[in-house]
C-alpha cells in the first residue's frame, strides 16, 4: 500500500466516523471550518520544519508529489483525519456524559 492510498483510506475512515458511526456531523459544521485553518497552520510549519530539514523523507513512488510548501497532500489527509477523528469522539463522549461532570456553580 503506497502513502497515498494509506491517507485515502484515513481520510476517508474519519470522514465515516463523523458522519456515520458517532454521528457528530462536524464536517458540517461552519464552526470546524473556521477553526481547522489554526490547526492546519501548525502542521505546516512543523511539517516543514522536519521535510525542509530532511529529517522526515519519502518515496517519490508512493506518494502523489503534490505539496503544500513542504508537506505532501498526504501529510495534510492524515493530520486532517487525525484531528477530525479526535474531535468526533470527543464531542460524542461530551454528547454520551463521558467528559464527567459539570464543575459546580459559584
């Protein structure tokens, strides 16, 4: 399985978590769009710190080649799955009552 097709199926994995499984439908949300810039931010720049540097490097054969600044499109699919993946289960957890209580009033 090439990277490529590895993010594909990430992505498409979290896209199903949200949408399907949790039903948390963040996608969406105008909210996720407007925030999801900031997060994306810090990705690229880490990411060109460590692809910049060549600290991380990659097979030309098993990735699109297509990039933003430093960071191959796959690296974007995965962290954006990453975070849509974290976020839907937090906010499902949130919905369910498993973040805990309420801290108590003042």
């Amino acid at each position: 399985m090439t990277y490529t097709e590895a993010a594909a199926v990430g992505l498409a994995g979290a896209l199903l978590l949200d949408l399907v499984v949790l039903g948390t439908r963040l996608v969406a949300s105008r909210t996720f769009w407007i925030t999801y810039p900031i997060v994306l931010a810090g990705q690229l720049i880490v990411n060109g710190l460590l692809t910049g540097r060549r600290i991380v490097r990659y097979n030309p054969h098993a990735i699109i080649g297509w990039r933003f600044g430093y960071a191959p499109v796959e690296d974007l699919a995965f962290g954006f799955a990453l975070v849509l993946s974290t976020l839907s289960l937090w906010v499902w957890l949130g919905r369910r009552g498993a973040a805990g209580s309420a801290p108590p009033e003042s």
